[in-house]
C-alpha cells in the first residue's frame, strides 16, 4: 500500500464505461476505479480473487449480490460466485445503500431544487432493483408505472398499483433470483443496443410519462430519440451519456450519486468507498452512510440539459 486507499468496482457491464479517479476524503486520499469485464462472469470472478487483499474495498458493479424489496433480501444464484474467491477484502454491492441514497434523492429534489412531483407520470422500469427510489416517488404523489415484467422478464404487462407490485415482488423474485443474470439483466455488448432496437419497441411508455427513474441500462433500453422535455432520475451515467440525453431533449439529470471528473460512479463504488474510509470489513449501517456522506459532502448531481448552467 502507498498510502492511498484504493477502491475498486469490477462490474460485469461493458469495458468502455470504466474511469479512474483520484480525490481525497476528510484528509486521505481515494484512488477508486471501475473495471467492466463485457459480460464475461469468469473473468470478473478471477479479477475479484486476483486483487483480493491487495486493495481496501471491492464494489460488484453492472449487477448485485442480493435485491432489497417489499420487507425481504433477494439472493441471485449466479451473482454469488463472483465473489467466492474473496476472503480478504470487503466487498459490497450498492444495495445496502441504495434504499437511503435514492431516498434522499427524492426528497433533494423536493426541497432543495423545489420540484412539485405530486401528479408527475413516472416510469420505473425496474422497481425490485430500485424499491427506495420507486417507493419515494410513490409517496412524493407520483402516477406511477413499474415495468418489472416487461423490463426483467419480457413480459408486457405494467403495474401501477404499489400494494400490486409488491405482491408480484413476493411472488417472483424468489424464482427471478434463480435464473442465469443474463435474463434478466443486459450485460457487456448487451448495454449497448442498436438504434434500431431502440426505437422499435415501447416508446409509447416514455411518451407517456413526465420521469423515468431507475438504473441507466434499464431507463435506456427502449428510450426513443424523442425525450423532450422528460426527467431521468438515475445512477450511473458518464459523460457521452449525459451529451446523448441532451441531444434527445432530456430537460433534467439527476444522479443520486455526485459526478467524479465527468462521471458519476454506480452506488456500489460509492458504498464501497464509505466501507474503505471507515476501514470497515463490510457493510455499514444506513443511518451511518447517511452520516458519512454529509460529511464528505456528498450530494446528487443535478443537471437540467437545455440551459448553459449546471445545478448541484
């Protein structure tokens, strides 16, 4: 070690969104960086056993070990073997944070930025991957539409009753959680869908909403190159995402992660930074995130893409 902490988030998604930065943190110094490994679950667990105990905290990116919805923690069958070969280093997934940081995101945009949500049209394309952000939404007055059926299973039926969908989440994700990942999620070449593709199916759904809040990959995935005037309220996002939003005529990017030197990391970097700066073994409690990223100052990034300022 040289005295820099080092973290690393080796994610299962496409090698062309890695980035490294390096930034200090209430006096030391963070060299965190992200690894894709483009779908290639072999080489992602060899990457996590290689590194084991040389670096201080280790982030599952372009997936997670376990989903946090409806009262219940969702174990994916596949995802646990990437880390199997980690003994040393802690290693977090982002969805022990999740549910505080999307959270507060909501409520940043109500009382920070002003924003009335009451009555907005929200598309959640994947609730059980992002119940904190779906849930706020909900109780911020949102008309809300979940596309877990559509989005994960490819089946095209859209809930927008909140008691409904987590009925639906008791029901199906403890067999979801069983299948190969790449069912249910796009991984490596996947993540980047022909236009073609794009603006075949399900545009209507953006069409018909004010918002779309959840993970990028899924907010993406059927996004036609009309998105005027819309509101995406996501994760990860890197610099020619945030250019390509604004060519379509996106008006307002939040992330509820801050943006690093152009790009916002995924929750599970962050996550695993907190572990690293507490010199934790694994992870934290909520309340104790939530300490620790307001005094790193830690806030969402908030873009609105048709104006020349940036907001944050």
């Amino acid at each position: 070690m040289d005295g820099i902490k080092d973290v690393v988030g080796i994610s299962i998604g496409s090698s062309k969104r890695d980035h490294s930065v390096e930034i200090e943190l209430l006096g030391e110094t963070f060299r965190i960086r992200r690894e894709g490994t483009d779908g290639d679950m072999v080489k992602a667990a060899a990457r996590f056993a290689e590194l084991d105990g040389t670096v201080d905290a280790f982030g599952v990116g372009g997936t997670d070990l376990f989903m946090r919805a409806a009262g219940k923690d969702y174990y994916l069958r596949d995802i646990k073997k990437l880390v199997k070969g980690v003994h040393k280093t802690p290693v977090v997934c982002g969805t022990s944070l999740k549910g505080a940081v999307e959270g507060s995101t909501v409520r940043f945009m109500q009382e920070e930025l002003g924003v009335d949500l009451t009555g907005k049209r929200c598309l959640v394309p994947s609730a059980v991957d992002r119940y904190g952000l779906a849930e706020a939404l909900y109780k911020a007055g949102c008309e809300m539409t979940y596309g877990d059926l559509l989005y994960s299973l490819d089946v095209p039926i859209m809930i927008h009753n909140w008691k409904t969908l987590n009925r639906v989440i008791r029901i199906l994700a403890p067999i979801a959680v069983q299948m190969p990942f790449e069912w249910l999620y796009p991984t490596g070449d996947k993540q980047n869908a022909p236009e073609a593709e794009i603006e075949s199916k399900h545009a209507r759904l953006y069409r018909e909403n004010d918002i779309v809040a959840g993970d990028f990959h899924y907010v993406k995935k059927y996004m036609p190159r009309d998105m005027t005037g819309k509101w995406i309220i996501t994760n990860t996002t890197t610099a020619g995402d945030v250019e390509d939003l604004r060519a379509r005529g996106v008006e307002l990017l939040v992330t509820s992660t801050p943006r690093l030197d152009g790009r916002s990391f995924g929750t599970n970097i962050i996550e695993a930074t907190l572990v690293a700066l507490k010199g934790a073994s694994g992870s934290l409690p909520e309340a104790e995130y939530i300490d620790l990223l307001k005094r790193i100052n830690f806030a969402p990034d908030v873009q609105w893409l048709q104006r020349d300022s940036v907001a944050v």
